[in-house]
C-alpha cells in the first residue's frame, strides 16, 4: 500500500492503469483487471450461447407490435414464461431476460450488499469481450458498469440472465481499453447471480481492510473521472471519504490513522478536480479546504484551490494560494504557468477598474471652461485677465523665494 501511496502522490487520478495492477496484486476483482480470466471462445461456442443482438432488434419489433404487453413483469413469476424481455428502464436500452429461473423473488440481493456473479460479455456481433468467473462488487455503489448495477438488483439467487444494454450503461463513447471494448458499444452480458452478503460492518472491519476498501472505492472514482463521467466519479469518491471517516471500534495504530487521512485528502483532491469539471465551484472549493484541514501543505490541495479562486474571480486569494504551493514545489512549472497568468489576469483586472473609476469620477478638463469662457462678458473677462496676471505675478514671486531658498 505504501508503494501505491508514494507513486499516487505524483500521479494524480492518471494512475488508474497503475492502481488496476495493483488492485490485482491484492487479490481484489473489478471489471478492469480481469485479464487473467479473460477466456477466448470459439466461434462455435458463440452459437450456443447469448444470442446476437438480432434478437434484441426482435424483441423491440416485437413490442411495438404488442404494445400494452410490454410490463409484463416476466421474472417476478418464475414459473411463467422465462423468454420475455424485461425492459429495465423504460426505454429500451437496458433489458434483461431470465434464461433460467432463481431461488424466487426473496432471494434478490439488496442494493448495498456484496455480490458474487459469473460474468461473460459479448459485443452485438457475438465478440466475447470478457469472462470474470468470480466478479465481486457493491450492489448500487458504482464498482462495475451502471448495466449491472442496475439489472443485478432483478436477479434472484442462482438465476442466469441475458442482460442486452446501449453503451451508455456500459462503457460509454469512449469505449474501453481493459477490457477491450469500442467507442459506442452495445453489449450482451450472460450473468450467473451466485451468492450475497451483507457489506461488513465498517466500525468492526480491521483498519487494514479499511483502508484496502477505501483505496477500492477511490479507484473506481478514478475511472469514472478517466471516462469523463464526473457525477460517478464523486459518488465513488463520497464511498470512499464515508469509509475513511467511520468510526471504529477496533485498535488502529498511529501509522494506518496516517494511511487512512492520506486516502481521505486524495479522495478530497480528486473529488475537488471532479467538481470543477462539472463548474460546482463551491463545491469544489469546500473539497479543498477540508483537504487543507488535513495536510495544510498539500500541493494538489492548495493548487486547485487557486484554481478554483480564480475560477470565482477571487484573484488576491488565489494569487496567495498558489504563491503558497510554489514555495512548496518552486520548480513546479505547471504552477509558475498558473500563477503568471493570473498576476497577469489580475493586473489586467485592476487597470480595467481603475479605468473605470476614472471615468465614473468624470475628468475636469479644460474644455467646458473655456467654452464658459468665450461666453463671457468684457466686464468678466478684464476681472479674469486681472486675476491671472496676480497669479502670474504670485508665481514669479513664488519662484523667486524657492530660488533664493536653494
Ligand atoms: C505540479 O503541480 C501540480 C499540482 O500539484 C501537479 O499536478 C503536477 O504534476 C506538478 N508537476 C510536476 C512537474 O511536478
């Protein structure tokens, strides 16, 4: 945990690719560090198992024809017909299909819950995309893809379902890298639902599977925020930070409390880098803060924090601040760039004000007392020559007695 830690410092939430190595190294299973159960199938194989996503076009033809059918809730009568699909969401792009029936409608696990499934996914074309044997997650806690999440919930103990889903309850526009899906992919996913247990009791778990489950849930923040699906990626980070913060009633030394704030204030920082990409700068700038609470000289803590100040047109405070993470990390070129631009934004700002006060003030020219001037009368103006020439003479004067000083 210690190496994870020294590298995450630097790497920010780009360490996703390092953290999936390591979440493997421990033992602990998510969709993306499946390689090792990764199973290539024939293309026999593919015949006999889920069925192209033909069928699913089937199925939508099907209920437009038999409009009124369609909320036949299938899988709450597992003795009626199993071959129906179940639309999930109403909008024909998560369904769900019973291919053999569960333990019955009690059995379902509960959102919260630690499931174990048997998982195999298909690309429409019957490409096997991966197989996880043993895929354990937090129901409803955003640990795998939002298909699941939301259609494991349906499931009974012990049933298999053919679960059909747009790619926006997979894996999105961008696709996948681990495991290897395109951009805009639909997906077929065979789930086997094979056991359930409730979440363990936070204040009982030991400290070092208490920061173990906290780093977990932080990771998937991660690869949330990697897909650009910022709103995922606070909830995962809002896990983790309720984890870091549960009391314990268990002995917990000095050095895994460190651990523990360490998890905290990244999962701070990331969440603060989450809230800006969605603009909640108040949000984002009470993550910093709560962050700095912690660790007042956290660099990434002090240096969003500036950004987020600027970003609320706060330059003074925000040229503080990251004047503040500069003498913690002077040859911070990324921090020198930032903190130039907005002395200059500031400066920029300040000229524009004063400007502006100027011409609120108004400027006493010349001009409209001249104009008052030709106006006047003879009689006037002789005063006004008479005037200048006693000033002119006081002035003379004036010189005379500075000289004569000097
Ligand atoms: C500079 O600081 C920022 C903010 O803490 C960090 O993201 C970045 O990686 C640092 N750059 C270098 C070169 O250390």
């Amino acid at each position: 945990t210690l190496r994870m830690t020294e590298k995450e410092e630097t790497m920010d939430i780009s360490d996703n690719q390092d953290s999936a190595q390591s979440a493997k190294k421990n033992g602990r299973t998510s969709l993306l560090d499946s390689g090792e159960d990764f199973e290539v199938l024939n293309e026999e194989d593919i015949d006999d198992d889920p069925p192209p996503l033909e069928d699913a076009g089937g199925g939508k033809l099907k209920s437009e024809e038999q409009n009124g059918k369609e909320n036949v809730d299938t899988d709450s009568d597992p003795s009626g017909p199993v071959e129906e699909w179940l639309d999930v969401l109403g909008n024909d792009q998560l369904k769900k299909k019973v291919l053999e029936p569960g333990k019955g409608r009690d059995s379902r696990p509960q959102k919260g819950q630690n499931v174990r499934i048997h998982l195999k996914s298909f690309l429409t074309d019957g490409t096997p995309v991966q197989e996880q044997r043993d895929l354990c997650f937090t129901l409803g806690d955003g640990d795998v893809i939002q298909a699941l999440d939301l259609t494991v919930q349906l499931m009974e103990m012990e049933e298999k379902a053919l679960i059909q889903t747009d790619a926006k309850y997979a894996y999105g526009t961008r696709g996948s890298v681990d495991p290897e899906v395109p951009p805009n992919a639909e997906l077929s996913l065979e789930v086997e639902l094979l056991e359930a247990t409730d979440a363990p009791d936070l204040e009982l778990l030991p400290p070092v599977e208490k920061i173990a489950l906290a780093s977990h849930k932080r990771e998937r923040g991660n690869v949330h925020y990697q897909r650009g699906d910022y709103a995922f990626a606070i909830n995962s980070y809002g896990i983790a930070l309720q984890i870091t913060e549960s009391s314990s009633k268990v002995d917990i030394s000095a050095e895994e409390e460190k651990e523990l704030i360490d998890v905290k204030v990244k999962c701070l920082n990331n969440m603060a880098a989450s809230q800006l990409k969605l603009d909640h700068y108040d949000a984002a700038l009470k993550s910093c803060v709560s962050a700095l609470a912690h660790q007042p000289e956290n660099i990434k803590a002090l240096f969003r924090m500036g950004k987020v100040l600027a970003l609320q047109g706060e330059y003074t405070e925000a040229i503080q601040t990251l004047r503040k993470a500069l003498k913690l990390e002077p040859s911070n070129k990324t921090i020198h760039a930032e903190l130039s631009k907005l002395v200059k934004k500031h400066s920029e700002q300040r000229g524009a004000e004063q400007a502006m006060y100027k011409k609120m003030l108004g400027n006493p020219s010349s001009n409209s007392t001249q104009k008052h001037r030709a106006k006047s009368s003879w009689g006037l103006s002789w005063k006004w020559l008479f005037g200048a020439t006693a000033v002119a003479i006081g002035g003379v004067a004036l010189s005379v007695v500075i000289a004569a000083r000097n």
